[in-house]
C-alpha cells in the first residue's frame, strides 16, 4: 500500500528536485530513523522547504536501505551519487559518523501553485510518515 511522507529540505534542495537537478534523496543517520525502513517504491512524499509551505511532490522510484554503514561507504556513495544527491562538502562531513542510510531515487515530481495540505509541524524532525 502507498504511504504518504512529509519530507523537509533545507535551503534549495526541494527547489533542485522540482527542476531535476536532484534525482536522489539521502537521509543518513547516527540511528534509525525515520524514512530508515519505512518507505518503499511507489510511496509519496511532499517537498517542504524548512519553514515554508509544501511546494510540490515526488513519487519514489526506488529506495535502499543501509545499516552499518562505514566511512569507507560513505566515500563510494560520494563518488557514485554526488551529482544526483547535488549536495556540498560539509554535507559528507557531518555524516562521517553515521550509521545507517536511506537512499531514495526519485521519479516523477510535480509543483504545486499553492499547497493542497497544511500539515501542521513545529518540531525539528527531518522526515515524518504520515498517515
């Protein structure tokens, strides 16, 4: 069954997917959590830059799941997905201790003009699974 997330994007990175220049998501982690387990091909998720309303949607293509994950796999991920992931230096950097990781691909993507759903979220999590 499809399941509906809301996934939080810091600075331009909702813009980048909508015009296609972010083809991979990644949530990389000290523990798991969530999208970590609880997210699969086909399911939805809603594009909110922090603090603003959501500003479209994108379908997953396809996702995998990492745990254990070592500093040598950061680096293969580095190298193989740093385009699609279009993130910067510092981004690796904070991750170098982190354990588990969630890797999404994305499909098709749409803009919304205004957002079709309020979702109501005053704390700092990065990724919620809605109902």
């Amino acid at each position: 069954m499809m399941k509906k997330h809301l996934a939080i994007f810091k600075g331009t990175a909702g813009e980048a997917i909508l015009l296609g220049k972010k083809t991979m998501e990644s949530r990389i982690s000290k523990s798991k959590s969530v999208p970590f387990g609880a997210i699969s091909a086909g399911d939805l998720v809603y594009i909110k830059p922090s603090g603003k309303d959501i500003i479209g949607q994108f379908r997953v293509k396809k996702v995998i799941f990492f745990d254990g994950l070592e500093q040598s796999d950061l680096e293969d991920f580095k190298k193989r997905y740093n385009r699609e992931l279009n993130v910067d230096e510092s981004y690796w950097e904070k991750k170098k201790n982190c354990r588990y990781g969630t890797i999404i691909f994305i499909g098709n993507s749409s803009r919304f003009i205004t957002s079709p759903i309020k979702i109501k979220k005053s704390d700092l999590r990065g990724w919620v699974a809605l109902v």
